[in-house]
C-alpha cells in the first residue's frame, strides 16, 4: 500500500458502512437464506412424519434432517407443533391458490376439468409424504390450524365443483362435491398404496392411468338405478 492510500480511503465524512445500495441486495439474501431453511425444515418434517409419525419426531431430528441444531428450529417455528401447522397450511394455500390459477387460464370448462385434475395428479405423485401427514396427524395440529386447513380445503372443492357444474348444469351440488372427493380419495391414496406393497410406480405409468380414471369418473353422467 502505497502512503497515503488509507488515509484517502477513510477520509473524514466518509462512512465505512455498506452503501445503501447494497444493503437491501445482503438483506434480500439473507431472507432468502432464512427461507430456504425453512424449506428445507418442511420439507424434513413431512418425510419423518410420514415415516416415523408426528410424536415419535424431534426437533432434534427435524433439525438434523435439515443440516441445523435442534435449538435452530426455534428460529423459524416456535415448536414442533407450529413446524406441523405449516406445513399442512403451506400445502393447502398452494392447492386452493394453484386451482384458482388453472381455472382462469383455461379456455373452457372441459379444459379447466382436465387441468384441475393433471395439477392433483402433480401434487398427489410429487408429495406423497405429506398426503400421508395429513390423512395421520391433522389431530396434532392446533384447534385453530384444524379449523383453517379446513376452511382452505373447503374453498379448494368448491374450485372443482364450479367447474363441474358448469358441465353438469342439472346435477346438485352436494352430489358434485362428493365426485371430487371421491376424485381427490383415487389420486391421492394410489401412490401411497404402491408405495405400500413394496414398489413405487413410475410417474410416467401412474400419471396418465390416474388422469384417465379420474376424468372418467367426473364426466360420466349419473343415472338413476332402475
């Protein structure tokens, strides 16, 4: 260093600090450094809660899972329980916000039915832990996380029934809410009963056999018995 240089880097009036310009970009990192964490602690959380279940999992293992200290986890959730209520929160705000979102795209009813049902074979084949977690340990959330996961997946039906009722314009509703629960019952338990037996099924072989069965069984038209 030549003489002088300090003395001209650290001249009166000029501050040391990072630039304005520079903080918000270290600010941005570090909240996408903090959700990325939080990601990858959700994402433990379903597979050792599909695995092993909500009581018999840790924060200690949760945190292990996700590269951090059990004590850790306290710096994105408030406990084990909270880590279960957002998970279950997270999954069922995509489902209702990402169903919403295919029905304004799509050009047509008919259109809009077939891509509700690719997007739940995509959840259904993409996050089978935490079908699981929901059909084991919804008990475990709180009163309050119960009664919201409810309200958002009562919202998420609604989607499908709207678009069934537009193809079924004489159906009732009651009966076109249970078709797309009995719809959701055929996706959702099929890669977690393959799962079961031993194998896993092939996306590329379960995906379209899921589809097919699926729309036709929403487009068939009732018929009263005889």
């Amino acid at each position: 260093m030549q003489p002088g240089q300090l003395a001209q880097s650290t001249q009166p009036g000029q501050s040391t600090q990072p630039s304005q310009s520079t903080q918000p970009a270290q600010a941005t990192q570090r909240s996408q450094a903090k959700e990325n964490r939080r990601q990858a602690l959700l994402a433990a959380a379903a597979s050792l809660f599909a695995v092993n279940g909500f009581n018999r999992v840790s924060l200690e293992d949760l945190g292990a899972a996700a590269g951090v200290s059990g004590p850790a986890v306290y710096r994105h959730f408030s406990g084990k329980q909270a880590v279960l209520g957002d998970l279950l929160l997270t999954v069922s705000r995509e489902l209702l916000d990402g169903g919403r979102r295919v029905v304004a795209e799509s050009a047509d009813p008919l259109v809009a039915l077939g891509r509700l049902v690719e997007f739940q074979v995509d959840f259904a084949l993409g996050k089978p832990d935490v079908i699981r977690v929901q059909d084991r340990d919804f008990s475990n959330l709180t009163e309050q996380d119960q009664a919201e996961v409810r309200a958002l997946q009562r919202n998420y039906v609604e989607v499908w029934v709207e678009v069934l009722a537009a193809l079924h314009p004489d159906t009732d509703a009651a009966d076109l809410r249970m078709r797309a629960h009995a719809t959701f019952g055929l996706i959702n338990s099929t890669p977690h009963s393959v799962r079961s037996h031993g194998r896993r099924m092939a996306p590329k072989t379960a995906r379209p056999l899921l589809e097919s069965m699926a729309l036709a069984a929403l487009t068939v038209d009732a018929r009263p018995a005889s």
